[in-house]
C-alpha cells in the first residue's frame, strides 16, 4: 500500500474557523468550475499511468487540502477542520444547526480517475457561487465539506474520515490501522499537521446537520442508457471486503515434483474462478482485485497467497450467498490440496436506503426546476459504490445525485463525464441546496 510524506500548508491541530461570512473585498469573482478542475488536474497525477495517487496525508492530499482551503477563503467562508481531519467551508453560522451539508471527498484509489471524489467537491463550489449570482437568500447554513481517507487507498479501510465521525470506527481501532510501509494512522496523521489524539465521534457535529447532499460521478452507466445527465441516489447496494488466506509449502519452483507440492496459488485461483461463478449465480458483484504472496519469488513455490474479495448485492441474502459460495468453495479446494485456509471479514456495510423523504424532495425540486428538459422525472438509481453519504446516513438525513458516465468506467483513469453533463449537475445541486437552504 502507499505511504504517506507530507504536510498541508498552513495545518492546524484540531478545529479553528478562520474566514468571514462575505466575500472578499476586491477578490473578484471566484474561479469557475472550469479553472477550479485545471488547478486540481495534475495534483497527484501519475505521468505513467495518467491516473491519481492522492492518498491519505500524503503530498498529494495536502496539496488538495490546500486548494480546498484556498477555494474557501477566496469565497470568504468560514473554514474549519474537525477533529478526525475533515474540512468545512461554511456559509452561516456553523453553531446555528438544521444546515445544508454538501461535498464529497478529494482523495483517490491507486490510479484512480480525475471524477470520483473531486467532481462533488468543485461541483458543490460552483453550485455555491451559482447561487450567489441568483440572489439567493439563505435561511439556513450551508456548508461544504471534504471526508478525508474515503477510498481507503493507504490504511486499507474506506470512509475513515466519516466513519469516525459517524462512530462507526473508533478511535483506538483506529490508531491500530498500518499503511504497506508499517506507517500507522497515527504517524501518517503527525506528520501531516494533525493531532491523532483527537480523532474520535463527533456526535455533535452531525447533530447540527439537517441535510447532506452528495454528488458524484455515476460508477456505472445507468444514465448513460437512459440518456439522462443527472440522477438521485435510491439507495447503496450492501457491501464487503473479506481476506483468504492461503498457507502452503514453500519450494523450489525447478525441482519439487508436481505430485508433491503444496501450492495455495493453484487454491486461490480456484477461488477466483468460484467468485465469478457465484456472483452470476446471484446477480451480484465479486471481485478479488487484490492479491500479495510469499515469498514472491519467480522460481519460488509460494508458502502464502493472500487475497481480498470485494462482493456487493443489491440485497442481503444475496450478498450471503456469494460469500457463503466462495468460501465454501476455497474451503472445498483447500481440502484437497492440504492448503491451510483462513478467512477474515475485513469490513462490512449494510444495505443504505438514502432517506426517502429527502430523495423525494429532490426529485420534486428537479422536476419542478426543469431538472429533465422535457418534463419526466429525474431517475432513481441504486449503486453498488460506497460512499459518505452513505455513512452518514445513520446520523444525518442524506441523499446522493449522480451524474453521467458515459461508459460506466471508474476507478479508472478512463473514468470520465461530459463537460455538458457536469455543468447539468452544478445547476441540479444548485437547484436542490436553494429549495433546501434558501427562502
């Protein structure tokens, strides 16, 4: 896993607001979403791959926690970050409760796309100053945020930002998470500005909340067969990650004869077959994209195969299904192979119905507001992506927007949406934070 070298200009220890209400005087007008994209395009983007490595408390996530705070102050919002590191830019008084929350996250998986995270956060910037050019007037605080660690590309666990937030993970399960370099939560957390002594609930916080609205780059191409630029969020497919662990013999690749070898790589390929077959079985998802082996070696007989199933359903018993299946079938070639198997649930989210009251109220303000040029309603979509939002839904009424991916890649630097299509979403998140936030 990557590891981590940096700090964020200008990091504080713990929440500090720093900006007025207002404007700037003299600033002039705020970026647009185009020049907002051009900054954070080559931030953390690898020249080989053309993809992004911005992963927790690294160079590359300060530098965007930099631009965020930027974009902040350049908008004379009040800026804080929490205690679990996350940033807010606020429009109100961040003390007065029932706010409008929007944002998204900035951080990336290894070689990720330029959309998934950062459309969210600019998209939520320039919805902010869209509404500012109408007039609108603001009877409840809104407030942008950025969740840190959301892709858990470093320490191995999505959402961290959130989840700590949420309660979801507490902070002594925290400190114990290590990056592939040895690198704990804590040190990576140190050397970036912070205090990982404060991280922990923030109950009171989210208990200030009264909407979040996240939008995001659609992880499949659902609009795109539709034709449809933007969609909302009917709910978040359950969802886990599960490590095998595969323990053989280790030998010499050149002279241990077929008949005597202990070989986990040949059980955890058998295992990767099953996954797929499973997954059709059950009109799920599976996928083990992740694998390490020891000793590693070329002309090595492997002693441990370790790999990780990512699985998601659009319900529970199918979910189980999948699991049950593949395990039981590594179980089944483990057996006959004299391979040592253990198995170990490594995280796991329940089902996420977005709160239906607030998806409702979203499609009303979009339809009524010319969400869909030509009348119909805005379509309702599940996914199988996990997110924020989807976090935060336990402690916050939340809802999610989608917009088009034309081929469905993502996680990808192939990952990409229209420019008509982001500027569709800008103004349909508009649209929704004035019928929530404004007068």
């Amino acid at each position: 896993m990557p590891s981590g070298d940096g700090r964020e200009a200008g990091a504080e220890r713990g929440p500090r607001p720093e900006a007025d209400t207002a404007p700037r005087p003299g600033a002039g007008p705020p970026p647009s979403f185009q020049e907002m994209w051009r900054e954070l395009l080559p931030v953390g983007r690898n020249e080989d791959s053309g993809g992004y490595r911005r992963y927790a408390w690294n160079g590359a996530d300060a530098d965007c926690r930099a631009w965020f705070r930027a974009q902040a102050e350049t908008r004379g919002l009040t800026y804080e970050v929490d205690r679990n590191g996350n940033q807010w830019a606020w429009l109100g008084d961040p003390l007065a409760g029932d706010a409008v929350v929007t944002g998204s996250h900035l951080d990336s998986v290894p070689d990720g796309g330029a959309f998934d995270g950062p459309l969210g956060v600019v998209s939520s910037f320039a919805a902010l100053d869209e509404l500012r050019r109408r007039g609108a007037e603001f009877v409840r605080p809104l407030a942008i945020s950025n969740f840190g660690d959301e892709e858990g590309a470093r320490f191995g666990l999505a959402c961290v930002g959130s989840r700590l937030a949420a309660g979801q993970l507490t902070a002594e399960a925290a400190h114990l998470l290590r990056d592939g370099d040895g690198i704990t939560l804590p040190q990576a957390m140190e050397a970036a500005g912070y205090d990982p002594e404060a991280i922990g609930p923030d109950p009171e916080r989210l208990a200030r909340i009264g909407a979040f609205v996240e939008l995001h780059v659609e992880q499949g191409r659902a609009l795109g067969l539709t034709g449809d630029p933007v969609g909302i969020a009917s709910a978040i497919w359950p969802h886990g990650r599960w490590r095998f662990d595969f323990r053989g013999e280790a030998n010499h690749a050149g002279t241990t004869r077929l008949a005597d070898r202990r070989d986990p790589m040949l059980t955890y390929a058998e295992t990767v077959l099953a996954a797929r077959r499973e997954a059709e079985l059950a009109g799920a998802v599976a996928t083990f994209g992740k694998v390490a082996v020891e000793p590693n070696g070329v002309n090595a007989i492997p002693s441990l195969v370790r790999g990780w199933l990512d699985s998601r359903a659009a319900d529970q018993a199918a979910l189980d299904a999948v699991v049950t299946g593949v395990e039981r079938a590594a179980r089944e070639h483990a057996g006959r192979a004299g391979i040592d198997l253990d198995v170990v649930r490594e995280s796991f989210t329940p089902v996420v119905e977005f709160e239906h009251a607030l998806r409702d109220e979203l499609g009303r303000i979009l339809k009524g507001r010319g969400g869909d040029a030509d009348g119909r309603p805005v379509p309702v979509l599940g996914t199988g992506a996990g997110h924020d939002a989807g976090i935060l839904s336990a402690s916050v009424p939340t809802a999610m927007l989608f917009v088009r991916n034309p081929t469905g890649i993502s996680h990808s630097p192939a990952e990409h949406a229209a420019e008509d299509d982001c500027a569709a979403g800008v103004a349909a998140l508009a649209d929704v934070l004035e019928g929530l936030a404004c007068s």
